[in-house]
C-alpha cells in the first residue's frame, strides 16, 4: 500500500514513543485549596496561568465548571450552554425516545431555543461558588459519644449546617466528608433546576464502540452532547417554565479549534466521585477476594435477563437502554479493577504499605494513638465486611423497581411524622422535588415484564443461599417457608404486578402525601411487602450505623497518620474523591501498557473507516464515512498528524464522576472532554501506576468537525467562542 503523508505521520509519533515514559505522570486529585502547595510542579509541567487564580471558585475558569450530580461539565456560551458527555446526556435522550421517535439512533439537534427539549427528570446543573472549613462544628465532643450516638450527632450537625446555607433561595449545599471524616467542608451550590437538551449526536456517534470499545485504547467515540441551563425572567432559579430565560453564567470557557498535540499540559477540572486510595488492606482483600468476582458474574446474568425480556426495538428496550449501558459498563470496570490488581499485586502492595506505616508510628512513642487506631480499623472492617456479605442476597432478593418505590414510600410516610430537621437525609423538605422527579421517571425506565424479570432473577439467586442467609421477616412475606416450590413462587410474583397500582404516575405521587396507616391498610401487594419489610431494614440501618460511628472515631486518626507519614517523605496527601470539584493535571502522552503493546497519544477519523462495519456498534453515519472519504478536514486538522484527531490520551488521573470534565490547554481553553480510561488504568481507582494510567478524552477539534460537517449544528458554533 502506497505510505501516504497521514500513515507516515502516524509511524513518525510511534518512533517517538520512547518520549512517552510515563515516570512523570501525576498522581493526585487536588482540591483546588490544596493548589498553591504544588504550584511550582503546574508551572513547570506546563500551566501558564497563575495557579492562585485556580482557587477562586467564582472567577475565570473555575467559575465555568459544573457539576450535574453525577458528571462533569462546563459553561461554553454567555447563555447558558453546558457541554458534557454524551453518555452523560443519555439519559435525558433516552427519557424523551420512543420506539417510533428514537432520539438514541436518529440524535437530537434543536434548530432553535424553542425547541430544547426538558431534560430527564431530575436534571440539575451545579455551580460551585463557596467552599467553608465546619470542621470544628462537625467533630466538637463526638468522641466520647458511643457509636450511634456518634453517628446521629455528626449527621444532625451536617443537616443543621446544609439547612442555615439553603436559607438563601436558589442554592443546594452539602457537607462533605474529607481525609476520613478528618476534615469536613460546607460546599455551596447554585442549583439550576430548568435543565434542557439541546444537542446529542447519535448513539452512532456518541457511543460509537460501544460495550466492546468502552475502556479501550486505541478509541473513536464522540462522546459530546449539549444541555442549556434556564432561569425565571428574573434570574433566579426556577422549575421548568415555557417564559423561563437562558442563565447567564458569570464565566465561560472558550473552546479550542486549534487543539493541542503530544506532550503539551493539559488539566481537568470536574467532579471525581469516589476513590479508595487509603483502604485497609481487609478492605482491599475483601473487595478483590470476593466482592467483585462475584459482582461480576451477577451483572452478566442481569443483563442477559434484561436483553431477553426487552427485546431490540420495542418500547421496553428503549426504557431499560440506560440502565443496559450502566450495568455493561460497570461490569467491564470491574473485570478491569480484578485484573489491574492481579496485574500489580495490589493486595501485596496494601500490606507493603501498611508495613511501612506501621514501622513508623513504632518509629515514636508519640505516635501510640495511631497504633491503636489503625488496629481497630483493622477489626471494624472485617467486620464491615463480614457484614456485607450477610445481606447481599437480602438487597439482591428485593430489587424491584416496583418494590423500592413501594419503601420509599412508606418510609416517607414514617419520616413525615417527625420534625423536618429530624427527618432522615432523603425525606426532608429540601428533597421531595427529587423525591417526586424519581417517581415521575418511572414512566419511562419501567416496563413490569423486565422488573419481574429481574427480581425473579434474584429472588432465584436468594433461595439458593443457606438458611444462615436467609431473612425471616422476607420469608414470611413471601411465603418462602418450608419447601420452595419456584414455579409457584413466579405465579406469586406474577399476581404482584397484575395487581398493583403502583405502575401508574399519579398514584404514585398521590401516596406522597399518605399517612403510614393509610399505607399500612392498602391492598397493593408491593406497599404489604414494603410494610413488613419495614422493621428489619431499620434494623439493618442501625446496625450499619453503629459501625459507621465506629469508624467516625479511628479512620480520622489512621487518616492524620497517613498525612503526617506521607509529608515525612515529601508527598503531599490528596483526599479520595468524593463528588467535589478537583482538578488533576498532566501532559498529553501515550504509553506502553504491556510488553509488546504500544499506545499512540491521538486516533484520527481515519480509524473510524476502519473500523467501521456497518452494523451496531460499528455503524458511523454515511454522512460522516463520506466526509472521512472526502478527507473534508476543514480548519480542525492536527498538523503532526495530517488529519482530524477524535480521542486523545494523557497520563490525568480520574475515575467516575470525572466524566464531562473540561479538559484544559495551559491557557484553561476547552481542548476536550474527559470520558474514560483505559482498561489497564480502571485499577487506579485504588492504587495509582503511573506507567499504565491513562484517560481517554474527546477532541474539540472531533467535536466541532462532527457539528460543522456532519449534524449541521451551525447555531451552537456561532454561540461559542472558538479559538482558532
């Protein structure tokens, strides 16, 4: 075959791979207080702003990312335009699909603002703008407290103090837990509640690869779409409402045409979720000894279960797509998590560790307390862990989508008797705008042949454990006692769903304002269940708090003897992730996963031609094939390349929650869009190796050749401001 420039560029970044040793990749989710301390390695890796500035949640750029409670995303218009993943935004397309009108497979771009569409119930968008130290309000005389009490104090006191930040309209506030409750923070959010679509590529685009490209390199995924945020006429937050007006963030990014290429800083800002950097070594042998292999298997089977009952094209498939693509990716993840850990003997890494921390604390006498802490954390988790394993096949056995909602009910029936303030975090005031969204989207993330389906699935998985693991008050309710004749049990289950109410909308947010009597006299077979149930899950409840305000008591202490240990050595400790906005920075860089095995920093629209197959989920529009064939670049060309770049990687660290966060240039303009990593980094989510972690991000220049040459999304570029 004839070597043409764009082969001959690609073969020229593969000799240059050498320079991709990973030895510098860095490691750290960085609270953005925590970047002055580090801002001389930003600099020298390459950031060109001041790092102070980074700091200022309300200025440039910080002010511009958002969270959406379990993305990321960013501010790219003076009126409110958000970009984030697609994946992100799936859920919002899929709400508003139907088997006949199917946004999933045809994408959805709206001409005008008049056409947005409202988001899937429930959708907010976050601005972070104030960040405060409650440490001392939250730990004040906890620790001589017993357990429960423990736990009831801090969880008060963090209600208490979310309660005096949401007096100002418009706002949703959280107290969060940091370093092992070492440390807890007052974070104050700007909550939008109007969320609309705007613009998603199709799945053709968007989830191009899909399951079987998900945590692989090399990638060719689209993953973008577009949400606008909107405000009352007066600017303050509002439910959706046809007059309500586009907001008008204080900050915007501008988004880069220009790209960048191999080796040049890059950082992302987002919303980590969560992390288990510092897990004790009963909790890493836990997890990888017996939690996840067998999680694996369990994901298997449910999506087999589900694939089965909603069959590809009916109105029930669309409904369970989202919830298809979650458990696909999930159990992907966790194959990888099981193999990264075999990979770099994770488990003996843990107990090196914890070695060398306890060598020392009994380097000091002064260090004793720490000794005894981490002891006892020791203990506790084995029997967290002990008792995770005791109730798995109860929450296995009550999964049902019409089940849950049956509890939640009744529980809020039982909260409503108390004082707002003393009501369970969940069932308060401040959370039945929530609360009633969840009950509303059950219309479109239901159908009763697959939930049945699904608990039968589990229900099986129960009554093959031992009597040991078997619950009495579910037994009963049941009538699982005695020899279990399962067909007869199916027949029980199937009167269930021929006789409930609850499948319907209005009953559902009628029973909002019931009282606990009133539940407790329904006939409907899953509110019965849900009343029996009742005591037992509260007991289980307790149980788990008693435990949690153990741990409340010793993880703080084992945390502080991390951090003291770690700045012995001159490392700065990050706290795990937990849903707060972080930022993480790094270089574009491919890597050498493996022996034999190399991985280029960029993949080009080429890759998708070869690819592509035609058949899902290698079915790239033709519109798209033909401008490849056309080689139609326009101005969105990477020059050492000769082509147009789709994903790049680079050596950031990140794991879930990160996806949708910006992906910055030295100048903190939006050069992508963090998406996913590889399957040799999915690991780092417990222990960070710098020669196999790498992040899979989404170009801009993808992203605008795909809205200018192939969707016609001309609007949105104009509202943009692009950076050529």
């Amino acid at each position: 075959m004839r070597k043409t420039a764009f082969s001959a560029a690609l073969l020229a970044c593969a000799a240059s791979l050498p320079f991709a040793v990973p030895a510098a990749a860095k490691e750290g989710m960085f609270t953005p207080d925590q970047l002055p301390s580090i801002a001389s390695d930003l600099r020298q890796t390459g950031l060109e702003l001041d790092p102070e500035t980074l700091t200022d949640l309300t200025a440039f750029p910080m002010g511009a990312i958002v969270s959406l409670g379990g993305c990321s995303a960013s501010f790219v218009s003076p009126e409110g335009l958000v970009v984030t993943n697609h994946h992100c935004a799936r859920g919002s397309v899929q709400y508003n699909s139907t088997a006949e009108n199917n946004y999933l497979v045809e994408g959805f771009l709206a001409k005008t603002k008049a056409r947005e569409l409202p988001a899937a119930p429930g959708s907010r968008i976050y601005v972070t703008t104030e960040v405060t130290d409650v440490t001392d309000r939250i730990r004040s005389g906890t620790d001589s407290l017993a357990p429960n009490a423990r736990y009831d104090t801090v969880e008060q006191r963090q209600k208490d103090i979310t309660a005096e930040c949401e007096r100002e309209p418009g706002y949703r506030c959280q107290v969060a837990s940091f370093y092992g409750g070492s440390q807890y923070k007052l974070i104050k959010r700007l909550e939008i509640r109007d969320v609309r679509l705007v613009y998603a590529p199709a799945d053709s685009i968007g989830k191009y690869g899909g399951d079987i490209d998900n945590w692989q390199w090399p990638r060719h995924t689209g993953d973008f779409s577009f949400y606008r945020a909107y405000v009352a006429p007066d600017g303050s937050a509002a439910d959706y409402a046809e007059n309500n007006v586009p907001y008008r963030p204080e900050h915007h990014l501008k988004v880069s045409a220009a790209g960048l290429d191999n080796g040049d800083f890059v950082m992302a800002a987002g919303y980590p979720g969560s992390t288990s950097r510092y897990a004790t070594l009963a909790e890493v042998e836990d997890t990888f000894g017996w939690q996840y292999p067998l999680q694996v298997g369990l994901y298997n089977e449910w999506i087999d279960t589900i694939e089965a009952t909603a069959p590809e094209g009916s109105d029930a498939r669309v409904k369970y797509e989202s919830r298809l693509a979650s458990l696909n990716n999930v159990e992907k993840n966790l194959r990888g998590q099981i193999d990264g850990a075999r990979r770099v003997g994770l488990v003996d890494r843990r107990r090196q560790r914890e070695t060398s921390l306890a060598d020392w604390i009994a380097a000091d006498r002064s260090r004793a307390s720490y000794a005894r802490a981490t002891r006892e954390l020791q203990a506790l988790s084995a029997q967290e862990a002990a008792a995770g394993r005791q109730n798995l096949w109860y929450g296995l056995a009550t999964n049902s989508q019409m089940l849950s909602a049956a509890e939640r009910l009744y529980r809020l029936s039982r909260e409503r008797q108390l004082p707002d303030a003393e009501r369970e975090p969940g069932y308060q005031k401040r959370d039945m705008t929530f609360f009633r969204q969840g009950l509303q989207a059950l219309d479109r993330r239901y159908d009763p042949a697959v939930d049945k389906a699904e608990w039968m699935l589990f229900l099986g998985k129960y009554l093959d454990q031992p009597a040991a693991a078997r619950v009495p008050a579910l037994d009963r309710a049941l009538g699982l006692t005695g020899t279990v004749d399962r067909a007869a049990v199916e027949r029980r289950i199937d009167g269930y769903y021929a006789a409930t109410d609850l499948d319907d909308s209005a009953t559902r947010l009628a029973l909002m304002e019931a009282s606990p009597s009133q539940l407790e006299a329904s006939g409907d077979p899953f509110m019965k269940l849900a009343v029996a149930l009742y005591d037992y899950e509260r007991q289980l409840e307790r149980q788990s708090e008693e435990r949690a305000g153990r741990m409340l008591a010793v993880r703080p202490a084992y945390m502080e003897a991390i951090t003291e240990w770690q700045r012995s050595q001159g490392t700065n400790t990050y706290p795990d992730a937990n849903s707060t906005l972080r930022v993480t920075y790094g270089t574009v860089l491919g890597g050498i996963p493996r022996d034999g095995m190399a991985y280029l920093p960029f993949t080009t629209v080429e890759g998708i031609l070869e690819k592509d197959t035609g058949e899902e989920p290698f079915n790239a529009p033709e519109k798209l094939l033909e401008e490849i064939r056309q080689q139609d670049y326009g101005q969105y060309a990477l020059d050492s390349i000769g082509t147009v770049p789709v994903n790049f990687l680079s050596d950031l660290d990140s794991t879930g929650g990160n996806s949708g966060s910006a992906t910055l240039n030295a100048r903190a303009e939006l050069v992508g869009l963090l998406f996913d990593g590889t399957f040799e980094s999915v690991n780092s989510d417990w222990d960070f190796d710098p020669k196999t972690t790498r992040t899979i991000h989404v170009d801009t220049r993808y992203m605008l050749w795909v809205m200018d040459k192939v969707d016609g999304a001309d609007a949105l570029i104009e509202e943009m401001d692009i950076v050529r």
